[in-house]
C-alpha cells in the first residue's frame, strides 16, 4: 500500500464522517432554535397570577426567588440545612446480569416541602417538586424519565447537594451511613451483599432565583401549583429568563456554523479524492 493510497484513503473517510455528521450538527443547532422560541412564546407571568378559580393554559411561566411553602423552612435531616425542600435517600446498587445493569433498591428516605414557593414582588406561586426531575437523585426514576431534560437543561438548577457518600465495603460503613445504622433506621448489613451503599441529600435552598414553565394544575389542598407535564417540553433553571434565550441563540448560532464548517470540510476532502483518483488514473 503506497503512501498516495492511505492519504486518499484517510481523506475520503473523514469526508464521509464530516458530512453524515454536518446534519446531525444541523438538527442540534434547529432544535436549540425551537427551544429558544418556546421560551418566549411562554413570557413570565407574575406569580400572584397562579391561584386557583381562573382560566390557566397549557404551560405557565414564572421566575422569582425560592421561598418556603405551606410546609414552612425544613431541616435536612442528615446536614442540618435549612432550606425550602430536602431530599435523602438511602440506596443500595448491585450488578445484574449484563455488564452495565445495575438493580437498585431504596433503603431509607425522607423529604419535606412540597411544594415550595417561587415568590416575586406579586405574591407567591407554588412549585411541586417533580419539576426538580432532572437535577435530583432518584433511583426509582425509569429510563424514560431519567433522559427527559427540561429545556436549556444545561444550566444551573437550584439543587444543592449537601450529602453524597458511597460505601463499597461492609467491613466498614461510610460516616453517615454509620450515623444512619446508629438511628437504627438502616439495617447494620446494608453494604453486605451489594456493589455500593449510596447517602445522598439534596436541597433547595430560600433565596435562590428560580425561572419555570410547568403545567398549572390544582394540588388536594386546593392549592394552583406548577408540576412536571406528562409529555412535552419543561424548565427549572436557576437563570434569568433573557439569559437563557441568548443562551439558546447563541448555541443556535454555533451549531449552525459548525455543521456548515463540516459540510465544507466533508466535501473539500471528497473532491481531493475526487481529484487524485482522476490523476492517478490517468
């Protein structure tokens, strides 16, 4: 094999690549458009405006800062926060079958504050939270939910995680596994028999400036809240409105150019094949 034969062989693979790979850029670059025009095509409403006993939409948007809900401030149990919503859990993960299974199992857990509030200088709207989805840790989660991302999913959310500890060996438990054993609220041999022994709690603290579009819906208590829509597009981004559309356009943007650089590039290298080919064979 010449060195003319791997040069023409190198150049018509990666022209191939960057050409199935440009509408693929393309496509990223249309849906971050759409993205960006369904968050302005839903304009924030002020917060006072979710209540009860009036006509509500589809999707309904509003952007505040975090405060406590009819539950008050809470106490994450294992850290001591206070905050306007926590989650621990306790879980346990071990191999199954296949490589890269893992069946997990809920060992202990505990949540308090929802809904929390969203409050601006209107009043207050109630947000549950299945619209923390994406950001909290849920291993009861299905493959469905745990891959379905609220739009501009890649920005900041208002959970914090207080507590993450994984214990691999039940020779020797993690300290707040330990703590937890000591309760007596997880059994003394959680770790045995097991791949990991997970502690996790996650909070939402007050204060946080928080923008959503959810689907208004009216909770037991008679309370208008906005929770997780069953199919469809959602936000909970720690991030003002105007910045996460110039956000999208900007990704528009990129994307955009980098399938158009691909497209050059892919067809640049298929005419030196092109070119060579032609020349060698004559």
């Amino acid at each position: 094999m010449t060195f003319l034969t791997v040069v023409v062989a190198v150049a018509g693979f990666l022209g191939y690549a960057v050409l199935v790979l440009a509408p693929v850029l393309l496509a990223l670059a249309v849906s971050e458009g759409r993205q960006r025009r369904w968050v302005r095509r839903h304009a924030v409403s002020p917060c006072a405006a979710l209540r009860p006993g009036t006509g509500l939409p589809r999707r309904f948007a509003v952007y505040g800062k975090t405060v406590p809900g009819p539950d008050g401030t809470v106490v994450a149990p294992l850290s001591g926060t206070e905050a306007v919503w926590f989650r621990t859990t306790v879980y346990s993960t071990v191999s199954v079958g296949d490589p890269g299974l893992t069946q997990t199992e809920i060992l202990w857990q505990r949540s308090a504050g929802d809904p929390f509030g969203v409050a601006d200088g209107t009043g207050t709207a109630a947000v549950t939270a299945k619209m923390l989805q994406a950001s909290v840790t849920d291993p009861h989660l299905s493959l469905w939910a745990a891959t379905r991302l609220p739009v501009a999913h890649a920005g900041p959310t208002p959970v914090r995680t207080v507590v993450s500890e994984e214990t691999t060996s039940h020779r020797r438990n993690g300290r707040w596994l330990q703590h937890l054993v000591d309760r007596g609220v997880v059994p003394a041999d959680a770790a045995r028999r097991v791949d990991a022994v997970w502690v996790v709690e996650q909070i939402v603290p007050a204060g946080v400036e928080l923008h959503v579009i959810g689907q208004p819906v009216v909770l037991d208590n008679g309370l208008a809240a906005l929770t997780l829509p069953r199919t469809g597009r959602y936000l909970a981004m720690s991030r003002e409105p105007a910045e996460t559309e110039r956000k999208l356009a900007a990704d528009r943007t990129y994307g955009t150019g980098c399938a158009l650089w691909a497209a050059v590039a892919g067809v640049a290298c298929l005419a030196v094949v092109w070119a060579v080919s032609l020349a060698v064979s004559r």
